[in-house]
C-alpha cells in the first residue's frame, strides 16, 4: 500500500516537474524570439515605446540592487550599545 504511494508521488512530482519545465522554456523562448523579431520591434516602438520599457525595467532593477545592497551593509555596520 505504502509503495504505491511512493511510486504515485514519485510519477505525479515528475509530471509536475515537466509541467514547469515546459512552461518555462515556452515563455523563454517566446519572450527571445519576441525581442529579436524587427517587425515587433518596430510595431513597440510605434506605439508602446518598447526600449523606454527595458530602459525602465533595468533602472528599477538597479534601484532594488543598491537597496538591497544599502540593506545589507546598514545590518553588518550596525553595533549592540549597552
């Protein structure tokens, strides 16, 4: 009784698995094949302005970065007063 479980687990963890695995690789490879197609990337541009949106994506990622950052340093200078 208890192997069959097992065995169950075991095939229902690599469905799942696989699931994710082939999500993931759709989006990514949707996603660069989306950013390297010229006639999209000119439609964005026209109407959405797609680079003012990476531009924006990677400055609010280094914003995070140096928060994180400033984080860390504030919680390793900080000293216990008696």
């Amino acid at each position: 009784m208890v192997g069959m479980f097992i065995i169950g687990f075991v095939i229902f963890s690599l469905y799942l698995f696989g699931l994710l695995y082939a999500i993931r690789w759709g989006h990514t490879s949707q996603r660069r094949d989306m950013e390297n197609d010229p006639e999209l990337r000119g439609y964005y541009n026209r109407h959405n302005n797609w680079d003012k949106e990476i531009v924006e994506h990677d400055k609010r990622k280094n914003r995070n970065d140096k928060r994180r950052y400033r984080a860390k340093a504030r919680k390793k200078s900080t000293t216990i007063r008696k």
